[in-house]
C-alpha cells in the first residue's frame, strides 16, 4: 500500500520506491530505500513527519504515495 494509506504509529517495510528517476533518487537521499522500516508519526494537511532510520522527515503527499510499505 501506499505510504500516504498507512497507518500512524504502526511499523512498515518500504517495499519499493515509485516515480521518475529524480523523484526516486530524491526520496532515497532522504532515506527511503527498499527494505527499511518507516513509520508515520503525525499527519496534518496532506503532510506526513516519518521516523526513517533513526531521523524524522516531512513529505508531502505526492511522494508518500510513491512510498510503496508493507506492514511490519
């Protein structure tokens, strides 16, 4: 499912990072990359903080549904 789909609070698994490749290469500097944990710890407005090794980042809801997660 899509990360922006995700519960709050509940551990994921990226399983997969869609988009073109500048978004891809975008989103796994931020570290988000295939095989690692990610939770969401607050939504508000469209935008998602999420806890991804051991840092927290804002997305907004464009690239949380290129965040494809399954749950842990």
């Amino acid at each position: 499912m899509p990360l922006n789909l995700a519960d709050i609070n509940t551990p994921y698994i990226i399983q997969k990072i869609c988009g073109n490749e500048d978004q891809r290469h975008h989103l796994e500097s931020l570290g988000f990359v295939e095989g690692t944990p990610a939770y969401i710890l607050s939504s508000f407005f469209g935008y998602y903080v999420v806890r991804i090794k051991d840092s927290k980042v804002g997305i907004d809801k464009d690239l949380a549904k290129m965040i494809i997660v399954q749950a842990n």
